[in-house]
C-alpha cells in the first residue's frame, strides 16, 4: 500500500461532506482540484458517494437496534501489537547501527592498510617544492607536493592577487587529463597558504595549474621526484 501523501491529511476528513454534498463552493473546488490529482483520495470520494447515494433508501425502524459492542480485550489487543511493532522497529535499528558500525570500522582499517601498505606512499617519495615562473610584477605562486596513498597533497603559496579572487588548483595526468584538486579564495594583505589534494598520484603528475581568475599559471612537476628545474606560464588556458 503506497503511504499517504501529506496532503491527503487534509482532505480526507472533508471527503465525506463532499460526498453529502455538505461543502460550499470554494471547498468543493478545491477539494475537486485535489482530486484530480490523487487515485487514493478521487477513489475514497467516489465510493463515499456511491454510499450517500443509499442513505435515502435506509429504514429509520432498524436504527432502534443497540449497536454492536466491542469484544472487552480490544484495547489491550491493540496495545500489544502497537507495542510489538515498536519493539521490531527498535530492533531493526539497532541491527542498522551495529552494520554501519561495521562498515565505518572496515573502512578504517582499510584506510590504515592503504597507508601502510601502498606503494609508493607517504615515506616512500620525499615532498617536491615548483616554483611558477614568467608571472606578472608582484604575484608569487608557488607548491609543495606531498606524496599520500590517496594521491597527493598540496601546499599552496600565493601572493599578489587582488583579494577575493578564486584560485582553482588542478594537476595534469600523463596523457594531459585534469584532476581538481580543488580551490580557495585569495586574501588580500597575507600570504593566502591552502591545503588541498588530488587523486592523483605524484608520480603520474606532469604539471600543476592554478586558474586565477581568468588566467591559468602552469608549472612542469617531475614524476620522479625532484624540483622542476623550469616553469612556464599559460593564460586563458581552461
């Protein structure tokens, strides 16, 4: 059974004056209007108008009967399984939690056996410091390049821009793929110092990039390790 939209709650309770005929013009409208939008509630009001089409016909003489009673333990049958429901629901959530726990510890131990185990990871590749070259008067960029299982880190030191600007930070993979490593904004009056990585790993990167506002500066990055010996710029680059 599809569960009740939220806005059914309101209009159900006025199906059965509709179906009496009991609603004034603008409730009736509206209420129509929802009704040709919903099969559950257009359903409900058509058989409740069947039903108040047979009022009429009903014997006046048989409503002197009592009306049947409900059996004594009703209520405490309702109780119980109110209260077993509950209980299963409890269940099942403590079930989800304990396999979420799980999950989050299996990830860590993997996360910790990544570190440890993967080649060419941290210790395995010293830092590699790129200075960018051929930048207009007054602006300095510069990187350090950490080596990490999950790819590499990032130092970025930037100086000269005019504050507020986006700096964008990317490397390039051996066949010229771009992998973001993501960016920050530009400080004016301090040297703006931003941490940020990428997934990829520092012996697939050939260059780093940073895209300063509508222009992108780019430094060569030896795979193997060492300080770029030249540097070169790009503007406009995307």
């Amino acid at each position: 059974m599809k569960a009740e939209r939220p806005e059914c709650r309101e209009w159900r309770p006025l199906l059965g004056a509709y179906a009496l005929g009991h609603l004034d013009g603008g409730e009736r409208a509206s209420l129509e209007a929802h009704l040709d939008g919903c099969p559950a509630c257009r359903a409900e009001a058509e058989s409740l108008t069947a039903l108040a089409r047979l009022l009429p016909l009903a014997d006046p003489a048989r409503f002197d009967r009592p009306a049947p009673q409900p059996a004594a333990d009703l209520g405490e049958r309702i109780a119980a399984t109110i209260g077993a429901e509950q209980r299963a629901e409890r269940r099942q959530r403590r079930q989800r939690r304990f396999a979420f726990g799980l999950a989050g510890a299996a990830a860590v131990v993997a996360a910790v056996l990544a570190i440890v185990l993967w080649p060419g990871g941290e210790g395995g590749q010293p830092a590699q410091h790129v200075e960018f070259a051929s930048l207009p008067p007054d602006v300095h960029i510069s990187a350090s390049l950490e080596p990490h299982a999950y790819g590499t880190e990032i130092h970025m030191y930037v100086r000269g821009f005019r504050s507020g600007t986006l700096c964008q930070v990317f490397l390039r993979g051996p066949r010229g793929e771009r992998v973001s490593a993501g960016s920050f904004r530009y400080r004016w009056g301090d040297d703006s110092n931003a941490v940020l990585s990428a997934a990829l790993d520092i012996s697939r990167t050939r260059a780093i990039a940073v895209r300063a506002g509508n222009r992108t500066f780019t430094a060569p990055v030896d795979p193997k390790g060492a300080t770029a010996p030249e540097n070169r710029d790009q503007e406009g680059q995307t």
